[in-house]
C-alpha cells in the first residue's frame, strides 16, 4: 500500500526505482547473519559476497525474479548512471532462494565512493520458467522498463538497505 509512512516511499524507492504496489510475497535478505529491513546501514565490506536470499510463496510451480539495484550510482547528488545493475537472479522457485535460481548477472559487490548509496532487491512473480533473460548492460539499467520488457506486473515485494564508503577505505572507483 501505498503510504506516507511506508519507509520504500520515505526513502525514495518508490519513485527513483519502482511505483507503488501491494506486498504480496514475503522477502527476506540477509548478509550471514545481518537480516537487510528497509534503511538499515551496511558497510561495504559487510556487502562483499552475495547475501541469502528466501522468497515466499506459496507453491515451487511459481518462478520469481530478484533485482538488485543502486539507484545512487555513481553519487547520490549526480546520479547519471542510475539504475546500477549489481545482481539479477531468474527463475526461483516459490518457497525456496536464490540459490535456487537462475543467476542470469553475476553478483557484483557494491564499492560506494561518495555519498550514501540504497542498494534496492525487487522481487516479480515471473509468466513462466525460463522467460526473463540478462539485459547486455548494468549502467542505467531500469528496474521499470526491465519489468514492462518481460511482462513481471508490479513487484510483489521490495527492500532496500543503505550503504555508504568506509572511512579509510581507499582502492578503484566502482564506477567511471
């Protein structure tokens, strides 16, 4: 639904990546013991390795897609690379995980070099098995057109956690 309050509408997901939907499926991420709820801060090195991800569901004959985004690439104040692609993940069967999935994008881990960046997990229902493939591209992907392009509907569950350089922390840029 569709609220003020609703901390996908406070933090901007709603808008910047998806327009508003009704919850229908449960989502749960997790980096090892770390459960992701929406806002909760994550350094980069806590986000180096792919997290787990359960999806609900009610039955293993529906097939989900997971998203994971940075909406924020490469700063928040010039996002001109919006939408980063960093993990996409097809075909999972209701009631399992990602690892249960096609990984279809290669999981990338976030390097945030300026400014606090959401990393956003989209979760759609899929038509069928096999019928969402890899986009050739992770730079100014769009979570929208990627959904209308693979007829996903609006998503059925959406979390986004916050991620942002560690002081220190020097190295290559992420994004050029």
């Amino acid at each position: 639904m569709y609220r003020e309050r609703d901390p996908l509408v406070v933090g901007r997901v709603i808008g910047d990546v998806i327009d508003p939907f009704n919850r229908t499926t449960p989502l749960r991420v997790s980096y090892g013991s770390r459960e992701v709820t929406n806002g909760r801060e994550f350094k980069p090195s806590q986000v180096v390795t792919q997290p787990r991800v359960e999806v609900g569901g009610n039955d293993l004959r529906t097939f989900y897609t997971v998203v994971m985004v940075d909406p924020d690439a490469p700063s928040p104040s010039d996002p001109h690379l919006r939408e980063y692609l960093h993990w996409l993940v097809t075909d999972i069967p209701g009631t399992t995980g990602a690892s249960f999935g096609q990984e279809v994008m290669c999981y990338e881990s976030p390097r945030p070099t300026m400014g606090i960046h959401r990393l956003v997990f989209v979760l759609f229902e899929q038509l069928g098995r096999q019928t969402v493939y890899a986009p050739g591209w992770r730079q100014n992907f769009s979570t929208r057109d990627f959904a209308e392009l693979y007829h996903l509907g609006s998503p059925v569950a959406a979390l986004y956690l916050n991620c942002q350089r560690e002081s220190g922390s020097g190295g290559r840029r992420m994004y050029s």
